[in-house]
C-alpha cells in the first residue's frame, strides 16, 4: 500500500474548502465571496498542478 502524500492531500482539503466556500457564497448571495474563492480555487489548483509537474522533474513520483 503507498504511503499517503501529505501536500497533495493538503492541496486536495483546500480545493474543496475552496468549493465550498463558492457554494456558501452563493447561498448568501454574496458576489465578493464567490469571486474570492473562486480566486483561491483556482490559486490553489495551479500552486499544486505546478508542484506536482516540479516533483515529478525531480524524480520524486
């Protein structure tokens, strides 16, 4: 069984953070909100797809 890899899983619960929050958002009917974490979504999935295409140039995965 692979160990688990904690960035990636780290990367993983703020994405979904990152959802919810658009959904909470919404629910509140608060543009601002939505925006910002759509923001932060999107921040947080380039951070990890880019630290991922790094770990694999160095052998690491």
């Amino acid at each position: 069984m692979p160990s688990i890899q904690w960035p990636f899983l780290g990367f993983a619960v703020l994405a979904a953070a990152c959802m919810i929050g658009i959904g909470i958002a919404i629910g509140e009917q608060s543009i601002i909100g939505a925006v910002l974490s759509i923001v932060l979504l999107l921040a947080v999935m380039g951070f990890g797809f880019s630290f991922k295409a790094k770990m694999r140039r160095a052998g690491k995965l």
